[in-house]
C-alpha cells in the first residue's frame, strides 16, 4: 500500500509534507491541489517529515492539502517508439501536451511517452523454454533504421524460462508479448516496454571497453586535433556567444554516430525549436532517412520548472543507456550542465545545506563525476559493441574556467573543447581555442603529424605575442614567416564555416587529402624578400584555399583550385624546412 | 467570506508573517495600514505561518495592522483601454486615468510549449546600421543591452522604439529616475507613438517589491496581446535593478547566496522572463529588448553574465556607440541569407578588418612602425567609425551594405578583403 500524507509547508518549489508510513528516498510523490495531480520527488526525509522538490509551478498549493506516494522512483517508459520524439524533462510528449493543453505548459497534466495505439511488426528470437536473464532479446522490431530489441527488463534478477513467446506479429506496446517464468515457478507477463528508475546507470552488458574509435564528428579542428572516441565523453565550457549552441547543433547534425539524444537543459527553447523544425527536412547520409528519426529531444528549457530540469540529464542518459544494449552508437549531448548544476544549488539552498563553493553543494564533483561515468564503450552479453558517447556544455559564470562545474567536469571528461571570447569576438568559429583544449583520444592522423603542424601554431602564437612587443620590424622574416603560416593554418583549417553547405561538414576523406596540403605548406621552405610581400602572397594563399573550402569534393571545380594553389606553393618553395623528412613521410607526401 | 487577521507576528525588511489557515502560496492579500492599504504576495508557507511580501514596503507596518487574504493571485487587467495608458508595478493608474478592473488575467503564468513555437524569421529593421547589418534584430528575439551607467541607452530604447516596425510597445521600467521617465513619454508622445504604447512604471522612489512585478506585468500583457496577433516589443530598463530588488528580498529572507550576494536562482528568474519572448505559429510575436546596466563595466557581474547566457545575443553599448566586439544576435543568421546575398560576407568582413585595425591601433599606440598595410588599416577604421558606428547614422539596410562596399574599395585591395572572389566580381564598386 503506498503511503500518503499531507502538505505542512511551502518554500518556492520546495514542499514539506507530514506522513507517517513508510517512504523511501526519491520516492514519487503527487501533490492534490486545486484538482491538479502535481509530481514531485522526495529529496530528503526527517522523522515524520518529508521534503519534496515540485516538478511544476507551486502556486496555489496550501497547507493541508493531501499527497499521495507512488512507491517508485522517478523511472522512464523504455521501448519502441522513443525515436524522433521530443519530451519535456520528465518524458511528456510535448507535442501530444500541446494538441491538449494548447500553447501553454498547464501544470499536471501527464501523458504516456510512448504512443499506445501504434504497433509495431514484432519477430520473436526466443523459443518456449530457453533461459534468459535481464537484456536478453526476445525479439524484434523495426524502428527508422534500426532493429529495435525487445529485452527482458533490467530490473530482473537472475534467470528465467520462457513460457511462451508471441508469434510474429503485429502489436502495440503494452501488448503481451512474452510470459516468463522464475526460478521459483512465477509466471511474469512481458509487454513490449518496461520502466527504469532514471537515477540508476543501466549495467546489463558483459564488460567495459576502452574507447579507442573516434567519433567523426567532420569538425576539422576537432577530428584531426581534438578528437573524441566513441563511448567517451568531452566538455564544451566556454562563456556565452562564444559558440557552444552552434558547435553542439554542428556536432549533433554531422557526428557519425547511429542516434543523438539532446538534452537541452534549462538552456533557450527557441534553439530547441531550430533542431525541432530543421532535422526532419535534413538527412543522415547513413541511413538516407530524415535526421529526426535518430534524434531524441529531451527539452527542459529555462522557463520550465527546475526541479524536472534536474531529472532531464538523467532521462536522456537513460534512455541513451537502452540504445546502447541494442549494439548502437548513442550520441548524447547534454546542454547545458551547468544548468543541471544550478537546479541542484537551487534545491541544496532551499534545503538549507551547508554550502561548499560558490553556494553549489558539497557532492557537486561526485554526482557530475557519477553522471559522465554512465558513458562508455560495451561489449553486451551477445558479444556485440555498443557505445554511449556524453558531451555536456559548460556555462562557467563570467566565462572563467575556474569556477565549480568547470573544475569538475574536467577532471572526469577525456576531452576538453574550450571556447574561447577572444576567437569568437574575431569571428573564428569554431571558437574552440586550439592550444588551450586537448584530448587524451586518438586523432585520425598520426599524432607525429598533428603534432608537426600544432608546433607551428605554438611558434606562430608564441611570434604573436612577441611581435606586440617588439614590433614587426624587430621579427626576423624566419621567424615571421612561421606566423604567417600559423595564421593561414588557423583561418584556413581551424575555423570552418558551418554556415556554408559544403565546409560545414568535412567528412574523413577529405580531411586527410586536405590535411596532407597544409602539412606540405607548414613544411614548406618559402623564399621571399620582405615581410610586406611574404603577407600579400599569404592573403593571395588564403582566398584561394577558402575558396576550395567551399567547393565540392573531387568537383572539376575542386580538382581546379587544388592544382592552382598547388602551383602557386611550389613557385615560391624551395625544397622543405630541415627536420621535416619524418613528418612528411608519416603524412605520406611524396 | 474574506476572514482578515489582525495580529502581524514578525516584520523583517519587506516581508511580514502572519500565523493563518487555508491560504494558498502565491496568493495576494491585501494590508491596511495607517498609510493606506497595499497589496501582498505570499512567498512561504510553514504550518500555520504565512510569510507575505508586502507592495508597499515593511516601513510603518505595525503588528495591530489588519491583513485580508483576497484568494486569488496577482492579476492586471488586460483590454485595449491599456493603450496609451500609464501604470505602476502593481498596476495602479499613475497618469489620471481611471484604474482598470475588467478581463482580469494572472500574471507569470505557464511556460510556452516549446513544440508550439515556431522558428524567427522575420527581420526587425531599425535604420541603425550596427544593428540591421551587423547584428540583425529577428521578431521574437530576446537581446539586452549591456551598458554602463551614464550611456544613452534609453535614448537608444526610445529611437527602436519609435523606428521599429512593430505593431504595439510596452515598456516597463524598473528603478527609473522620473526624468527618464518623463523623456520616455515625451519622446513616445511626439514620435507620435504614444497610443500604441503601455508602460508600466516603476520610479526609483517607488517600493522595491513593485519593481519586481514590473517585468511579469508587461510580459503578461503582452503575451495576451501576442495571442491576438499583435507583433508587440517589450522595452525592459533596467533588468539589474530589478535583480537588485531580488537579491534584496532573497537577503531578507535569509536564503543562501550564491554570488556576490545575489540569489542562487537568479539565471532561473531572469530566463522565465526573458524566455517569454516568443513567435506563435499562426498569432503574433513577442520581442524583448532588455537594458542591463553593469556595474563597474564588468561583464562578468552576475546580472549581465546570467543574462547572457539566457538571451540570443546582446548589444554592448560603449562611448555612445554600439560595439562590434562583443556584440552579437544570435538569430541574425535566420533573416540574413534572405535580405540580400552580400549581407553576411560584408558582415564578416568588415568586421575582422576592423578587429585588424584594433591591433594595428595597438601596434601605433607602442610606437612601432606602421606597414603600408597599417595605413589602409587606420583610413578604413576611421571611416568604419563615423559612417557605421556612429548612433546617428541612420539609413536602410540595404544602402548600408553599398556603403560597405564603398569603403573598402576606398582603402584596400580586392584580394585583401578576403572576401569570396566571386561576391567581389559582382558588387565591387567599379571604378570612376
């Protein structure tokens, strides 16, 4: 029997509630008021006190008014059917809300995640009396362009018979398809679907993997010097207007990855609408079906209710979680964490906690920590791979890195992209600055060449700032030279323009014929007279490069600019610099 | 039947308690002092303890004063007698027109379904180049402008608001001095738009607690009037007085905080206004244009860091002219590929030539020699300066970009521009 109790206090969305049966921590509970069932979670319990975070408005609730406990804890609806939806932080179908509540978000009204009428084309895998534990298939179904595994549910231990399995067919989710049977001769009815506490990172795979794949995400800057591999994670921190909602719309199009899961997180609802309106018109050259097939959004955006804004992180990483036991490669990017952070300062306030630095609670580290932990490479039980891969954006206050969330994320994440103010005031996108982030994952091209060409952008930097003090006419034309092909490096290969069709997605191919040209001009030993030439030639040298940045790939056009800037290179080139025989070898430069 | 309560337990700044039974949170009540009455708003709940906010302010409130609980929410009235109408942050007339009752609505309402919004699409132009070029004002945005004390940014707010091709202006003041005010009606009244404005007024010698409703009464208002069809522009000024206001009741309520003192929900307060902004799919738009002033000229202040983060750009407002750095709206890349094909290559160029001619700015200010590339950059600033920057400037989009061509072509080479070699062919001016 689940317990109830009754409403003694109220403090913006935090309520106490008077109850004395049994209750467990991060139970749910729902508010009665004025008619309105309100969900909220229990985030702390004293004697016969309780304390609840709202996950709605809480005006208009009173003292008195009655609460009833639903003995589980926050859980998502998993099964066929979650691709290409968009929910709000506690899996309610926003669309669905809209076609009944109309344009606004009313409190209290909760809806399936999953669509009940749909059915699905279900294949069994099992036969009666086959043993089967919590993951395993018994089936199948076709979702977009995956098969979609029916799985026994995770919550259950130890192992079962099946009892009887439905032939194949056409069913909805909450139709029975499976009855197993434990160990102790209970019979269990499967359906389709099955819920999971969305707090608890989901296990049922055989072992953790080391990623060493990277995840093509066709972002130069980052595949060839920044890389993530699949089942990683990375931060974006960076102040605002420096990028991050245009890089992580880039990397949530272009990555090479079979699903994305976005969580905006207390971040602008009209970004989510642009993801909303522009995939389904856009397609995934993998598939050739519209990207919005293997997207789900999970959109808890600022003006809606904090307490939810917590859970979303958690619902789309659950969710994440379930693709990933069906052997795919899930892409989860979680914007903005910092957000996430807050609604845990708000609630740790509201509780009166002891605060730790800048008022964030004491256990901020260990539950980011704990959060990014739940990406990862796996090998399932069918011997099969499947991968979460977590990028959170960071919204460090005043843009400096040093705050809390920042600190934190970094000591858990294998790659850091670091916006920057200054890149993103000069207009070089993406703003990541590319001397201060790095990644501890493997790059597409060997890192004797990355490092090559990363050598010549320290140098060039380092000329930079020197050049400030002393003057240009205090430079050594060496010594410019070497800035000049570090700024032409950085316009031409760093920033990308992910307005233009073609440069805003770079796909593998292309970079390493491109990056083969840029380090054949970084090795280049270029003769001129005056520093004044040596610049025009660079500016003439730039046009034309981002002039193919712009071209098809193997285009007649492309093939034409290629061999002119080839041509224009070689006029001026007078054999390589000393020391660079090894690079241009590893980079397979004839 | 309105029970009233006679004992006031505590008084503590703006926030009184009184101990009573079946009051709702978020429920209005109304106080009679010896100075008139006021309206309350309740803000915590414990047991039989009600804590209130009080409109007026806690100064002279005595414990024998009576409290009344009205049982409903903070409402305004919402009907076109609102146009060209005046009122302070609880609502009340403050020009000599009657107080309005009718078609009462509940203020801070629900958040918009983000499935029902559509995407901004449309350009709002203004005539100022730095804004219409370089960071294109788009229905339905939300952008602050973040200034120093002492710039013109109401002036600024006036001139968008008269040249802004909008349907109806409300604007809401937080904090105001009763000049600005009186400058804002003047120049609405001659600019002759006065009737198709609401303001909502809260002077600095106003009570705190009604610069905090400033915001959700316009907002509220405007969001009716959207669902009407109507392209409204909400003119917020200040945005920092109104947080200031926050932090001061968040102290008085002794509630933790988080940064230098100001409320560790104050990104959340601040984004459930600001997120109000909206263009609903077959109805109106709502765009808010927001002035933050920071303190000390710190961007890193709480207030306009917060707000960066929650709004889709901003525009920095620096010696009387719109910065470029810095500057920025994020929806201009919705409207601008649509206005004319140059736009956003001009945009981009001209903008890293200025930032070169900073460094070379720099460069001089050191006393190094110049390069011949310098001098083209020092002759292009210049003209970048008095014929764009420049507040006054006030010309179409289009003309702007010709002007655009016009001084590069003045100061540097084709191929130094690096703009695209066929864009060039098309649009550079041809000589004589």
């Amino acid at each position: 029997m689940s317990a109830k109790g009754k409403v003694s206090g109220v403090n913006g969305n935090m309520i106490t509630v008077e109850v004395s049966d049994k209750i467990a921590m991060n139970e749910v509970g729902y508010v009665l008021s004025n008619g309105k069932r309100l969900k909220s979670e229990i985030i702390r319990i004293n004697g016969d006190t309780a304390q609840m975070q709202i996950y709605e408005i809480s005006g208009g609730i009173k003292v008195g008014d009655d609460v009833e406990f639903t003995g589980e804890m926050l859980a998502v609806e998993l099964g066929p059917g979650l691709l290409g939806q968009i929910y709000d932080g506690l899996q309610n179908p926003l669309p669905e809300l809209a076609a009944r509540t109309g344009f606004f978000l009313e409190p209290g009204v909760y809806l399936d995640a999953l669509d009940r009428q749909k059915k699905w084309a279900f294949t069994p895998v099992v036969g009666k009396g086959e043993t089967v534990a919590a993951a395993d298939t018994l089936g199948t179904v076709p979702e977009a362009a995956f098969t979609h595994r029916i799985m026994v549910p995770f919550s259950f231990l130890g192992e079962y018979t099946v009892d009887w399995i439905a032939p194949e067919g056409e069913y909805a989710v909450a139709d029975k398809i499976a009855v197993i049977k434990d160990a102790g001769g209970n019979s269990h009815d499967l359906t389709m679907m099955f819920e999971w506490p969305v707090k608890r990172a989901v296990k049922c795979y055989s072992e953790r993997l080391k990623p060493v794949k990277p995840m093509v995400t066709q972002v130069r800057l980052i595949d060839t010097f920044l890389p993530v591999a699949l089942g990683g994670t990375f931060c974006i921190p960076g102040p605002f207007g420096a990028g991050k909602t245009v890089l992580q719309q880039t990397l949530s199009r272009h990555a090479d990855v079979d699903i994305v899961i976005i969580a905006a997180c207390g971040e602008r609802a009209g970004e989510v609408v642009e993801t909303l309106k522009e995939f389904p018109e856009l397609t995934d050259p993998k598939t050739g079906r519209s990207l919005m097939e293997r997207t789900v959004i999970i959109a808890n955006t600022s003006s809606m209710p904090v307490a939810s804004r917590e859970a979303s992180v958690y619902t789309a990483v659950t969710l994440a979680e379930y693709y990933r036991q069906m052997g795919l490669n899930v892409l989860l990017i979680a914007d903005s964490t910092s957000r996430w952070a807050q609604a845990m300062r708000e609630m740790s306030g509201r509780l009166e906690e002891i605060p730790g630095d800048e008022a964030f609670p004491a256990y901020l580290e260990s539950t980011i920590a704990a959060f990014y932990e739940r990406a990862g490479l796996v090998r399932l039980k069918d011997g099969s791979v499947g991968s979460v891969t977590i990028g959170g954006t960071v919204s460090p206050a005043g843009g400096n890195f040093d705050e809390p969330v920042t600190q934190a994320t970094l000591k858990v994440v294998g790659a850091f992209l670091g916006l920057s103010r200054e890149r993103s005031d000069a207009r070089k996108y993406p703003a990541i600055h590319p001397l201060e982030s790095w990644s501890k994952y493997k790059s597409l091209i060997p890192s004797s060449v990355t490092g090559y060409v990363y050598d010549v952008m320290r140098k060039s930097a380092e000329i930079d700032q020197m050049m400030k003090v002393v003057g240009e006419e205090g430079t050594s034309l060496e010594d410019f030279l070497i800035y000049l092909k570090g700024e032409y490096v950085d316009a031409v290969y760093f920033q990308q323009n992910s307005f233009d069709p073609v440069d805003a997605a770079v796909p593998t191919e292309r970079q390493h014929r491109y990056f083969k040209l840029i380090v054949r001009i970084a090795a280049a030993n270029l003769k001129f007279t005056e520093k004044d030439e040596a610049r025009r030639w660079f500016a003439g040298l730039r046009l034309k490069t981002l002039d193919l940045n712009g071209t098809a790939y193997l285009s007649d056009e492309f093939l034409r600019i290629e061999k002119e800037i080839e041509a224009f290179v070689e006029e001026r080139r007078d054999g390589y610099l000393p020391h660079s025989e090894a690079v241009l070898k590893a980079a397979e430069v004839k | 039947m309105d029970k009233i309560y006679s004992k006031i337990e505590s008084i503590s700044g703006n926030v009184i308690t009184v101990k009573a039974k079946n009051v709702a949170y978020g429920e209005l009540a109304e106080i009679t002092t010896s100075f008139g009455t006021s309206l309350a708003e309740v803000i915590k709940l414990d047991r039989d303890m009600v804590s209130l906010q009080v409109f007026a302010g806690g100064r002279g409130v005595s414990t024998g004063d009576s409290v009344r609980f009205l049982g409903n929410p903070m409402r305004v009235s919402f009907s076109d007698n609102l146009l060209g109408r005046v009122f302070t942050g609880s609502g009340e007339p403050r020009d000599n027109g009657p107080a309005l009752s009718e078609n009462l609505i509940t203020i801070a309402g629900p958040s918009f379904n983000p499935a029902k919004r559509i995407v901004p699409s449309k350009i709002v132009r203004t005539g100022i180049p730095m804004i219409d070029l370089f960071n294109t004002l788009v229905e339905s945005q939300k952008l602050p402008i973040f200034s120093i004390s002492g710039e013109p940014y109401n002036e600024l707010l006036a001139r968008i608001a008269l040249q802004a091709e909008v349907d109806m202006i409300i604007l809401g003041g937080m904090g105001l001095k009763y000049d600005d005010y009186l400058y804002f009606k003047e120049t609405l009244e001659e600019g002759g738009a006065l009737s198709r404005t609401i303001m909502y007024i809260h002077t600095a010698s106003d009570p705190t607690v009604e610069c905090l409703m400033v915001p959700d009464i316009s907002l509220a208002v405007a969001e009716k009037f959207a669902l009407q069809g109507k392209r409204v522009l909400v003119l917020l000024t200040d945005m920092t007085n109104f947080a200031d206001a926050k932090k001061e009741i968040s102290i008085t309520q002794e509630q933790v905080p988080s940064n230098r003192g100001y409320p560790g929900d104050l990104y959340s307060q601040l984004a459930s206004r600001y997120e109000k902004a909206v263009d609903i799919d077959g109805a109106g738009s709502i765009t808010i244009l927001a002035v933050t002033t920071m303190p000390g000229d710190d961007v890193t202040h709480p207030v306009p860091d917060n707000t960066g983060y929650i709004t889709e750009g901003q525009y920095y407002l620096k010696g009387g002219r719109i910065e470029p750095f810095g500057s920025l709206s994020r929806l201009k890349q919705q409207v601008n590929a649509k206005t004319r094909e140059d736009h956003r290559t001009i945009m981009d160029a001209m903008i890293k030539l200025y930032a070169s001619y900073k460094d070379t700015l720099e460069k001089k200010s050191m006393g190094f020699s110049l390069s011949g590339w310098d001098e083209k950059l020092l002759k292009y600033g210049y003209l970048f300066e008095s014929k764009m920057m420049n507040l006054s400037v006030n010309i179409p989009l289009e003309e702007a970009l010709d002007e655009g061509w016009k001084m590069l072509a003045e100061c540097f080479d084709k191929q130094e521009t690096g703009i695209k070699t066929e864009l060039i062919e098309k649009f550079w001016p041809k000589e004589g």
